[in-house]
C-alpha cells in the first residue's frame, strides 16, 4: 500500500515538485481569499471564468483582467485555457 499523496502522482517527490505543489496551494489560498471562490480552483480558473461570463463587478475589471493580461505574457490565453 502506497502513502503517497494523490498530488505526488503528477509532481515527483523532489524539491522542484514542492515548489509547485507549494505554489499551486497559494494560488488556491488566493483563489478563496481574494475571489472567493471554490478551494480547488486556481486564480486563473476563477478569472478565466468570470471573464467568460462577461461579469462587469470591480473584482473582475481591476483584479481578473489585469492577471490574465499579465499571464498571457507569459503563457498564452493562460485564463481560457484554465478554465476548460
């Protein structure tokens, strides 16, 4: 019987699988934070969704549309590819 964890499965075991399994949790902090939005979605999900239904709130004009402008710097169409 295994004691992994169900994330480890997808990130080995190494510093570098901390790192993301770190960030990853910090984005879904921020995710209930700051959106209040579901535990298990990212930021960018959360965003890519609100934009998608065309939410016109203030959280979606200055916090989601600067991010995912920011993102897609980075990773292109980040926020629509996130919340599929």
């Amino acid at each position: 019987m295994s004691l992994r964890k169900p994330w480890s499965r997808r990130m080995k075991l190494t510093f570098g699988g901390f790192v993301l399994a770190l960030l990853l949790a910090l984005d879904q902090l921020g995710n209930v934070l700051i959106l209040g939005g579901d535990p298990d979605m990212t930021m960018s999900t959360n965003c890519g969704l609100r934009i998608d239904a065309s939410d016109n709130s203030r959280l979606t004009r200055y916090f989601c549309r600067p991010v995912c402008r920011l993102l897609d710097l980075v990773d292109k169409n980040h926020c629509e590819n996130a919340r599929e």
